[in-house]
C-alpha cells in the first residue's frame, strides 16, 4: 500500500511566545485536516513528534492534539521521540502505519518551544540528544560536538571555513524567498566568513553563523492511503524510507564520516530504484554548516572530504544540479526540535505540487529529505514522488 501526504500545515519559526504548546499543536491539527479536506472523524491514528528534553513541563503531549476537535476523542495518538530527528520519526510511523494496512488516514503534528529559555538552559537540553556518559563535559554544549566534529573533519581534508561560510550564506539567501523561515535576512559570504564581535568563534572551528537557531514552530501532514489519496485535492507519494541507526558514543566510530546517514540514503535509494541525481530538491538537516558540508558526502553527491566541490561549483544552490535547503534549512529556517522533519516533509510537498512559492524549483517531482537525530546517531531518508 502506497503512503501518500494530502495535506499539509506549517508555522512561521521564530518566537512565538503568545502561543502555548497546546494552542500550536491543535491549529497544526485543524490546520492540517482543513487543507487535506479530511474529517476528523476519519482519521485512524494520530503520531505527535516532540522531543521535550526540558523544554516543556507538559511531557505527555500525545492527547493535546484531541482538542483540534471533539471527533478526535478515542484515536490511537501516540508521541514519537528521535532526538533532533523526532519529527520524521513521526512521519516514518505514520507512513508504516498506512503501508501495513494498520490506518487508512494518519495525522502527524511536530512542534517544539524552545525560545523561552536562555541559551545556556537550551543548550543544556540539547545536550541530552548525545552520549551524555562521555560527551556531557564537552565544552560548548551540542555546538561543542559538532565543533569537535568539524575539528576532525578539518585536521583529516583541509580546514573548510570557506565553504561553511558560504553554506551559511546559501541557506540565508534562501530563507529571504520563504515567509515562514524565521530569520529572513541575508547574510553575506564575506559576514559568515569573517571572525567578529557579531560572529564570534562558538566552538572548534565553528563561527555563530555555522550554527542553527532556537527555535519554536509546529508543522503538520495528513497521511493517507492512496485509495484515499486519489480522491483528495492533491497528493504526494511516499516512494522510499528508510532509517539507519549507528552507536552513540562518538568513540565508537569515525567522525569524519556521517556513516549511518550513507547507509540511509544507500538504502532509501535503492528501495526507491533511482539514482542521487534523479532527485529535483533535497532537504537535509544543516543543524550546523558543517553538518551540511558531510552529508553531500554521506548522501554520495561528492566523494568523502570533497563535499566542498558540491558548493564551489554551485550544484546545491537553487540552480544548481541537486538544489540542496532552498528553505533556509535549519540554518535559517529554524529548528525547534520535533517539528523540524515533519517541516521538511511539508516543505517538499509544497516543492511536488508546485505550491511553494518563492522557493519553488521548477518543474520539481521527486524530493529527498535527511533528518538526523544526534551526531549521526539517528538517520531518517524519505523520498517523496509527485502523485499525478
């Protein structure tokens, strides 16, 4: 049974202190249902992506998503946790969920608030998403791991400041076309690249610009088989997924290199029968530019410790060969933890059914999605396939 999304909710990303966790997840749900045309009363399972960690006192969040409407009441709702990888967690659920035969109609709601608290409490919470037995110490927070992470990938292919620099000024320039990103303001290559009081060195090699932004946020898809699917307004296939997951402890394994991420990809390709290339638009999880920068490695669009070529010839950009975060990714975009996947989901239908608007790619058919959860801990590959 083919899984299909036939509708979709998104947020602005940014600070949005005048709504509770509660309020955003059921006009996420209300939202998401009106835009599928679906009644509430049709849908058979309800997966909530939330990672928490501390930002919310409200930890059991699953039936929150019950008073979008009273025919809610009495549905399978269940919350999902992966990390920073939470919200495609959720999507995969609802997807097997379909393809078993389990559910005809599956609502997925991810939301996170994270802006309320300071940056030393945010980071902290962050934090538990690594080997907390060995990592917790590390100075910098979860910027800290992936500044050690860019470390090792710079003392192994060459420092690679340059590209991250404009990693970021891609994303930023890209997040000017999106009215939902949160911040909406171009940042020059020049800017990204150069050390100052306003893009100080935050840890190893990694300036405040490589790093991605609190955020709160909610997005929302409707899930449907495709009996249901051809039926509805409009629909995007669900052509492969697949999750990879790799030990914790960074110790355990090369940090110069996003394994379990390749493997994911290897294996969402295959299962889809395509090749890299064939994909119109990739959306990946640029936590951190340099988190960007391996995943062309992982996803086998460069070889290893040549990710830097996929920028300097300009293939990830928006006219490029494989346009890659034309969102603004998480650098721009935003990344409030469990709606960040289901963000990427939403975002690349709108690419499918050519409703995107001012990030839109042309003639747009077939999207890939990474999301990844730890440092490379848990990997999440979706590809998304035009419906008709």
């Amino acid at each position: 049974m083919t899984a299909c999304l036939i509708g979709w909710y998104h947020s602005k990303f940014g600070k949005l202190a005048d709504q509770s966790l509660e309020q955003l997840m059921i006009t996420a749900a209300q939202g998401a249902l009106a835009d599928a045309g679906v009644a509430a009363a049709d849908i058979d399972d309800i997966f909530v992506g939330h990672f928490n960690s501390g930002f919310s006192e409200q930890d059991f969040a699953s039936s929150l998503v019950l008073g979008a409407d009273p025919d809610l009441r009495f549905k399978r709702a269940t919350r999902v946790e992966n990390a920073c990888a939470t919200g495609s967690a959720a999507i995969h659920a609802a997807v097997n969920a379909v393809r078993s035969g389990q559910s005809r109609i599956a609502l997925v709601v991810g939301v996170e608030k994270m802006t309320h608290l300071d940056p030393v409490a945010a980071g902290n919470n962050l934090l538990h998403a690594c080997y907390v037995a060995e990592e917790a110490g590390i100075t910098g927070g979860f910027t800290g791991v992936f500044g050690r992470i860019a470390d090792l990938h710079f003392q192994k292919y060459g420092d690679r400041s340059d590209t991250l620099a404009r990693i970021a000024a891609k994303n930023h320039s890209n997040a000017m076309g999106n009215p939902l990103a949160q911040m909406q303001k171009e940042l020059s290559y020049d800017f990204c690249r150069t050390v100052s009081d306003k893009n100080p060195i935050v840890a190893g090699p990694l300036r405040r610009t490589d790093c991605s932004l609190i955020s709160d946020g909610v997005a929302a898809v409707v899930i449907s088989s495709s009996d249901v699917a051809l039926g509805a307004k409009k629909a995007v296939a669900v052509r492969a997924i697949a999750q990879v997951n790799d030990y914790m402890p960074m110790s355990k394994r090369d940090m110069t290199h996003l394994e379990g991420a390749a493997l994911a990809w290897k294996k969402a390709l295959a299962s889809a029968h395509i090749k890299l290339l064939d994909l119109d638009v990739v959306e990946t999880h640029d936590c951190f530019t340099v988190a960007e920068l391996m995943e062309y490695e992982a996803m086998g669009l460069t070889a290893p410790g040549e990710g830097y070529k996929a920028v300097d010839e300009g293939w990830v950009f928006k006219d490029g060969k494989l346009p890659v975060n034309v969102s603004g990714g998480l650098k721009a975009k935003g990344h409030p933890i469990g709606a960040t996947g289901v963000s990427m989901h939403a975002l690349q239908a709108m690419q499918l059914t050519n409703t995107a608007g001012g990030i839109q790619v042309k003639d747009a058919e077939l999207a890939g999605i990474f999301n990844m959860g730890g440092a490379g801990v848990a990997n999440y590959v979706t590809i998304l396939q035009s419906f008709r």
